[in-house]
C-alpha cells in the first residue's frame, strides 16, 4: 500500500474516533521512515489514570494485522512500516483510554539490479546474469526463475551475485541479510531465451517474373519445429513487425527486394533465414492465342493454344463468341499446357490467370481476335417467289439450314455473280451458291439449271375497276396463250395464293391493296416471264356529296338532287335517294334524321334524280352501290326550302321581319298539328348545323328564344316530330350595333296584288326619314322619303332590298313574292295582241307564230309550243333568292293554254348575271287539213308573252321540237293532236350568251 494511502486512512480513522475525548491514548513516533536494516521507536501515553500498561497495534481496528506485546512504559521498537495505534488498560481488562490516532511508518523500498551479458543462449552455451545492490553490505543475491509472486525455480544464494543459465526463461533477483529481515525489492524481470537448430527458408509463388498488382504470398518455413511459432520479416535488412508464418502483397514495384524472416517460441528463437529475392515487372502481360488450323472438318476439331510472355505458373480462361452461346461465355482450360481443342465455329479469345493462396485471381490482358469457321452443309438453290417487277425473270434463294449472319456468293454459268445477297433476281442460266459467317462456312451447292419460256401471261382484273371498297369481290384471271399443265404462280406471295389461274377476293380488305401479276411454271425451274402488273387500291366506301337545285321551291317547279363526289362514277355505280325524316328516336342526337327510300330508287338510278312539283321544305341524303350492292355512306342531308307556311308545319318570328340588330332578342314559334317542335338552322358557311335550339338558344315549348349575334345570320326551320318540316325563314343581323341600321321588311313571301310598305330604323326603334331605298342594288327613287310603299306588288317587284340613311345602309334582303293563278283569258286574236304598248314586240311575236304554225303544219298534227321570254333585271342573288314561276290558264273553246313565266334564279354576282326566262305551253285542237301556207289558220290560238320591264331588248325565237307527230297518210290521230313543239324566247344579250345552243 502507499504512504498517501496510509496517511489517508490514518486521517479518516482520526475523524472516526474524534479528537479531544478523555482517556484517550497518544501515540508518537521518533520517526516516521524506518531505515535500512534499522527501527522506529513508538511511545504510548496517557495523562490519567495512573499505573497503566500500554498495547500497540499494527494495522485498523477492529481486525488488528498485528498486536505487540504489552509494555507498561509504552515505547516499541518496530521494524516494518504500517498503520500503528495504541490504547493504555488496567490490569484485569478494564480499558481506561480509547484508541489513539493512527500512526503511519514507511519502509524505505532498495531494489535489486539484474542484469545479462546476453539474451539468447548460444546452442551449447549460458548465460551469465549479475544481481546487484549498491547498499547495503552484506548482501547475499537470490535469483529466481519464472514470473512473480510464486517463483517456479529458486536458484542458490549467491553472495557475489553471478549466475550461469543455461535455459531460457524470465529471471529476477533480491537481495537479504542473512540473519535478519531485511529484503529488497526484486529486480526487473529479464527473458533470456534458447537458440534453436531449426533451418528458416522463405519460399513464394513458384514463377518469374512478379507483375504489378499481383497478389503473392511470402511463407516462413521453420523444419522440424514444431508449431506456435510468432514471425519476424525483414526487407532489405530494414527490420519490420512480427507477422504470421505468411506475409501477403498485392506487389507494385516498390515491393521489389531481398525478404527473409525468422521465428519465436516462448523462450525459443531461430536465426534470420536467407533471403529470398523479388522482382516485381510493371507492366501486365498479354496472353497469345495462336490456331493451326481455322476452318474446322466437317465432323473434326482444331487445336487452340494460349500462353503467357516470358512467364509461369498460368492457368487460362477461354471466351468464345459464337450462335449456341452467350456473348460471352468463359471456360477454363482443363489441359495444363493451355491447349484447346474446338469442334464449334465461332471467336476465340484468351487470357492467363494465377493466384497466390487465395483470391483474387491475377489476370493478363485478353488475347487477340481468333476466329474459327465450322464447315457446314452445302447450301440448297431453291426458286422462290419473286417481289421484283421486272417481267422476266425469277427468284432464287441461297437456302442454308444452320441460322446465321451469312454472306452469299453467287456463280452462274461459272462465273462469279455481282451479288451478296440471299435471294437474286434470275434469268435463264446455271447457277450455284455457298455462304460464309464469321464462323461458318458452307461450300458450293450444287448447279441448277434455270429456263425461262417467251410466253408472257396477260393479268385481267374482273370487274375491271381502277378503284375497289372493303367487301367487294374481284376476280384476277392469269391468262396464257399456248400449252397446258401450267402451274400459276402469284405476286405478292401470301398463304392464300392459289396456284389456279383465277385470284378470287371474296371481301376485299385494306391488306389486299397491292400490285398484282402472275405467271406459269412447269417443273422446278421453268417458268414464264411475269404478267403485266394489275394495281389493286382498297379504300372505304366513299362518301357522296349531295346537291340539290334548285334549293328554294318554286310552285309547280321540279327539284334535281345530284349524287357527286365519287371519284370513279363511271364504275358501275348506282345512285339511292332517301328522304330524311325526323326520327323520334334520335331527336337530340346526331344525325337527328332516320331516311325512306324514295319511290323510283329501289334498283338505283343514274346521278341525278328529279322530283316533280315538291311545295314543302324537306331534306333528303344519297347514297351509292354497285355490283352486290357495297354501299357507300350516306350524304350529308340537303335542303329544299319552301317560303310558304302551310297547315301541317309553319314557323312565325317575332319581331315579324328579317333583319334584326345585334344582341336583340328574337322568338321562332312552331305551330302545326304536333306539340313537339326542335327548330334547326344554317348559318355560317352554308353548313348543316347538328346542333338544335335547346343548345344555342332557349326552347320553351314550341317557341326557341334567341339573344342574336352576327353568327347566328342565316336559314331557320321547324322540325316534328311526327315528321314535318316546317317553311324556312332567313334571319340576318345587323353587327354594327352603335351606328348602324336595318330594313323592316316581311319574313314570308308576299301574295302578289297586296300592298307592301318598306321602312328603315335604328337601335332606338326609331323609324328613321330622309331614307333612299334600293331595289336590286338600283335606287328606286331620287329623292328620300321615311317608307316605301307598293300599293299591288308583282313578280317584278321581288328581289333584294336595302335602305340607306346618312351615309350608312342596310344589309340587304329578299323580298318573295307569291304568284297567284289565272283562269280565264280573250280567245279572240285581237285582244291577245293588245297586251304591249311596244309595237315593235307584237310583230316579233307575229313572226314567231308564222314560224310555230309552219312547224305544225309539217308535223301534221296538234303543236304544242313552248316560248321562252328574257327580261334583264341586273339584279345579284344569293342562296336565299328563291326561283318563281307564274302560271295562267288560257282557254279557247275546248283548246287549253297555259303560259308559263319563269324568272331565272339570280346568278351569284353582276358579271354572271342571267336574263330572266318565260315559258309558254300551247295546247291546240288540229288544225285541219286545208290551212292556208304562209299565214295563220282560222281560229288559230296565239299566245302573248309579256316581258319583264319596258325597255326590254328584241326578243328572238328558237325552236326546239320535243315530240313529233307520227305521220300518217290521211286524216291526223289522236297522237298528232297531242304533239308538242316548245318555243325559247330569249333576249338579244340571252341569245349571244348560248350562240352554242
């Protein structure tokens, strides 16, 4: 223990006891260190009672190390250091006095010094070891062998200190004076360890040279030692830390040297061995590949052989590139001298690799390139289809059954071809092939013999149409002329091809598009040349586009709906038309109509279809078929629009007039026979709008309510559904909202003969004055005027209208007017003449007449004559100005006229304006057989055409004879009375226009 330890208990104890308590002993000591082989003299006291004797103790109370003999003057004399109480008592055991306070006695430590002439024991030899003490004298020196405290060996006393060994061990030594108990501390502890025969060798991998980054293993090998045995390695001499029995690197150059090493056992130790030296090469070695032969024996091998530069010690890795492995496959050699034998065409590569005791392995670098070719079967030369449109020639295919990248070589006629491909395009000729890979090789196949006959086939496509829809059916017929036993080959090649002379496609799809030809073999190799080539296009069935005209209904008058848009019409088409008719079924959905075949269209007809005297608006669509009925789409629907409201279906507006200003708000009512109304319309572009009022407007009812804008101009109609349609209203918008104006004129056609008043407003619904109007773009009066007023409006009144006010007009509209019918007129010649104040038209008309009762008289029959009168009105139309015909009925006794006056449907602008044409149908009774020549026959009937304005220009007749009378000799038939002639009476600028006709 130390002496700041005892001085610590010591003054812990002191505080234990208390200080100041009577009765309590003091131990003092002369002092405090004993000296080398000397005492420290303790004295115990008391100051009362008197007559006591005194204990000392050494060590802490309670368990006392030590009790020294009683003395009643108190003073000991002590030799070892400790902890030293003391208490004084009465004979008899009664204690008087407590426990003093410690006291604490040092020894004074001398330690031994021992020391050796050498550590290691020579073989045969000792070691002499010297324990030594400066002080005291007197000394005798005990050595000891083996650790502390329990000494395994105690060699003798020795006084001088000097001892001879012969083993190794750990040793220490004391020294002590004989006689008393004085001891020294022991010595350090000194190892003295045997030498041992045993030969050390340092051995490593068994090749030359070493190569940076190779791993290796240096390995200590002690002979017939035995085992435990710790390592020591040393470099260049340069001593280095003890390691196990086998020192690993993984080399640069630097590990370059002399190594050897050296072993420990407990107290054993062998000397340094010899030195193994390392060379370490910095660059990493290439392996060579090399191959006798390349081509592989159709059922051999060839010999790879791989090695290393300059080195040992090598295993080796094989790569292969080849069709029956991965693109990378290794292997290693099973031959320790790295040769491989190789039965499978493909590329070679090699490479070394060596390792120490463990992983990783050290590689080389990879070998070049070797490449090694299987010979395989001979190729086969088969004919094959042929893609090219070359006519006389054929196809023919290097066949080779092992898959791989080949390249072709062709020879014909022994020659080599100009060609690397598989298949080659062929004339008449021997020929033979082979192929080669990268690791394949197959010879020349065998020479076959190509003939081709002069006889070219002629392709016929039946029917024969330029343009063919999925779902019809077409025959190609392959027709060749001379021989027989012809096998039919056909281009494009595909698994249905017959190998008839007849292509038959029962339901043409889109994949059937192509360009076809065909052509005969006899044999393998004999064929014809090619036919011509039959293009082939399959397309969707097309949709018509469908047009009617007129598009406003005139009364009386026929519609011609035309079916166009078919590219190929003449291909045997036939046209079907339908009636489009509100379907109860599709009435918010799109295309809102369901379509009735109309009567006369069962087995189709030509383009155009007409319809004779329609007095409603209707639509209807067309569609086309030919063949076995492949039908095209339907058109879109068209329109023909009547003015005329009638009872089943009409519609009113609200305000009662066209025009109408920008964001006013405008009603369309239907009324008819039905409580449910759709209201459709055309706007924009002139296109159909599938869209009904319920979207762009508001339907209540049977009443659409509309906030206008500029887009919504255009052509309006009522719906039922129960199938009516209604008549059409046009509906234009004035856009310039702030300043501009509008014509208040009538939205249904007026009745000729009743009054008309045209007026002309702004925005503030104010009836503006100081207005000129325009009739045609014409202005009516030269002075302005707040109306205008028709007091008995005629046909000649219809047409556009416009206002203009300040500067600014109007847009214009179509005022129509609605003819009324005759039923008498004067059968006397006279009064038919007085209709003109012209003089110069009356003769005109005489001279017409002449010419129509000569033509009678030829026809030896009844004529009927129909003229045709021309009247310029300047006047531009649009789509919106419907076409009128005025009708009367003219009587003479049992003989009936009708005259008919037409007014020609406005042309788009001014430069393609067309004059106005009238019509006059003559119906007479015969004329008999004894008529004057040159002059009109009693009783004769004339009709008077009257022309449109006043100041109209000459008028000329031309004649063109509808029917004619059969000719009979005697008396005329019933047929001749009932002959036609139809007389055209055109203006002078009418008459210049159709020179042609």
């Amino acid at each position: 223990m130390s002496d700041q330890a005892l001085i610590f208990i010591a003054v812990l104890s002191s505080l234990l006891h208390g200080r100041g308590e009577e009765n309590k002993a003091t131990l003092a000591a002369d002092i405090t260190t004993i000296p080398p082989g000397g005492s420290v003299t303790l004295t115990c006291s008391a100051d009362k009672p008197a007559g006591l004797t005194f204990e000392l103790f050494r060590g802490r109370p309670p368990n006392y190390q030590t009790r020294v003999s009683p003395r009643s003057d108190g003073v000991f004399n002590i030799t070892e250091g400790g902890i030293y109480t003391c208490r004084g008592y009465r004979p008899g055991g009664n204690v008087e006095t407590t426990m003093s306070d410690d006291v604490i006695i040092q020894n004074t430590e001398i330690k031994a010094t021992l020391t050796a002439d050498i550590t290691t024991i020579p073989p045969g030899g000792s070691v002499t070891l010297t324990c030594s003490l400066d002080k005291p004298a007197g000394l005798t020196f005990e050595l000891f062998k083996g650790r502390p405290p329990n000494h395994p060996t105690r060699v003798s006393a020795q006084s001088h200190g000097v001892f001879s060994i012969t083993e190794g061990e750990i040793y220490t030594c004391r020294g002590v004076i004989t006689g008393t108990m004085f001891i020294t501390s022991e010595s350090d502890e000194v190892t003295i360890s045997n030498t041992v025969s045993n030969r050390v060798l340092v051995s490593q991998p068994n090749w030359t040279p070493i190569y940076k980054g190779e791993r290796i293993t240096l390995r200590c090998e002690i002979q017939d030692g035995g085992t435990e045995w710790t390592y020591e390695w040393k470099k260049n001499n340069t001593n280095s830390q003890s390691s196990s029995e086998h020192m690993i690197i993984t080399v640069t150059e630097a590990d370059s040297g002399e190594y050897s090493c050296m072993g420990r056992r407990g107290y054993e130790l062998t000397g340094w061995s010899e030195a193994i030296k390392l060379t370490v090469s910095s660059h990493k070695p290439r392996a060579t590949l090399k191959a006798k032969e390349t081509i592989i024996p159709a059922g051999g091998s060839v010999t790879l052989n791989c090695s290393v530069e300059r080195s040992t010690g090598w295993e080796f890795f094989w790569h292969k590139y080849g069709p029956h492995y991965p693109a990378d496959e290794s292997f290693r050699n099973t031959e320790p001298d790295g040769t491989f034998s190789v039965s499978e065409g493909g590329k070679y590569r090699c490479l070394g690799g060596r390792r120490g005791r463990g992983d990783p392995i050290f590689t080389s670098e990879t070998s070049e390139e070797v490449k090694i070719q299987k010979t395989v079967s001979k190729p086969t030369v088969i004919q094959r289809p042929n893609w090219s449109l070359k006519e006389d020639k054929v196809s023919l295919e290097c066949f080779i059954q092992e898959e791989a990248q080949w390249t072709y070589e062709w020879r014909k006629n022994k020659l080599n071809y100009n060609s690397t491909s598989k298949i080659i395009t062929a004339d008449s000729g021997n020929y033979s092939c082979r192929g080669t890979s990268d690791y394949l090789l197959a010879h020349w196949s065998d020479v076959i013999t190509l003939t081709s006959y002069p006889n070219k086939p002629s392709l016929i496509l039946q029917p024969n149409w330029s343009q063919i829809y999925r779902g019809e059916k077409i025959t190609l017929r392959c027709e060749i002329q001379g021989g027989t036993q012809w096998t039919y080959e056909w281009r494009p090649t595909n698994r249905n091809s017959p190998t008839s002379s007849e292509y038959r496609i029962n339901s043409a799809t889109n994949a059937d598009s192509g360009e076809y030809s065909c052509r005969g073999n006899r044999g393998r190799f004999s064929s014809t040349p090619w036919s011509n080539v039959v293009k082939i296009t399959v397309s969707s069935p097309p949709q018509p586009v469908l047009s009617v005209s007129p598009s406003w209904l005139n009364p009386g008058a026929s519609v011609t709906l035309s079916c166009e848009g078919l590219e190929h019409q003449p291909a045997g088409w036939r046209f079907f038309w339908y009636k489009a008719v509100p379907d109860p079924s599709k009435w918010n959905q799109k295309p809102f109509y369901s379509y009735e075949l109309l009567p006369g269209s069962t087995n189709g007809t030509e383009q155009n279809f007409i319809i004779n005297g329609p007095t409603h608006t209707a639509g209807f669509v067309c569609r086309a078929g030919r063949e076995q009925l492949i039908y095209t789409d339907y058109s879109e629907p068209k329109f023909i629009w009547s003015a005329d409201p009638h009872p089943a279906a009409s519609l009113s507006v609200n305000p009662d007039r066209v025009q109408h200003f920008r964001s006013e708000s405008v009603s369309l009512n239907c009324e008819g026979k039905t409580a449910e109304w759709r209201v459709r319309r055309f706007i924009g572009r002139g296109e159909l709008s599938f869209m009904t009022c319920s979207i762009w407007g508001k339907m209540t009812g049977s009443t659409c309510t509309i906030k206008i804008y500029s887009s919504d101009s255009g052509m309006y109609w009522c719906e039922s559904k129960s199938g009516e349609f209604s008549n059409a209203v046009n509906i234009s918008v004035q856009d310039d909202y702030y300043d501009g104006i509008i014509l208040l004129s009538p939205v249904h056609p007026v009745t000729e003969g009743d009054p008309v008043t045209l007026r002309c407003r702004n925005k503030d619904q104010h009836l503006l004055s100081n207005v000129f109007f325009y009739h045609n773009d014409k202005l009516i009066h030269n002075d302005s005027r707040e109306e205008l007023n028709i007091s008995a409006v005629s046909k000649s009144d219809e047409g556009f209208y416009k206002c203009q006010h300040s500067g600014k007009d109007s847009p214009r509209s179509w005022m129509s007017v609605r003819v009324t019918f005759t039923t008498s007129v004067s059968s006397s010649f006279p009064e038919m003449l007085i209709v003109g104040p012209v003089v110069g038209i009356v003769l005109i008309i005489f001279i017409i007449l002449l010419v129509l009762l000569w033509c009678c008289r030829r026809s030896r029959g009844l004529r009927c004559i129909r003229s045709k009168g021309s009247q310029t009105r300047g006047q531009s139309s649009t789509t919106n100005q419907p076409e009128s015909h005025e009708y009367r009925s003219l009587s003479h006794e049992n003989a009936h006229l009708y005259d008919t006056i037409g007014s020609a449907e406005a042309a788009g602008n001014a430069a393609d304006e067309h004059p106005e044409v009238t019509y006059s149908l003559i119906e007479m009774k015969s004329f008999g057989k004894e008529r004057r020549q040159g002059g009109p026959e009693e009783g004769a009937v004339y009709s008077e055409v009257k022309t449109g304005a006043a100041d109209s220009t000459p008028m000329y007749a031309e004649i063109d004879p509808k029917k004619k009378a059969k000719e009979k000799k005697g008396n005329l038939g019933p047929a001749a009375a009932e002959a036609v002639v139809y007389s055209e009476i055109r203006s002078a600028p009418g008459l210049r226009n159709n020179a042609a006709m």
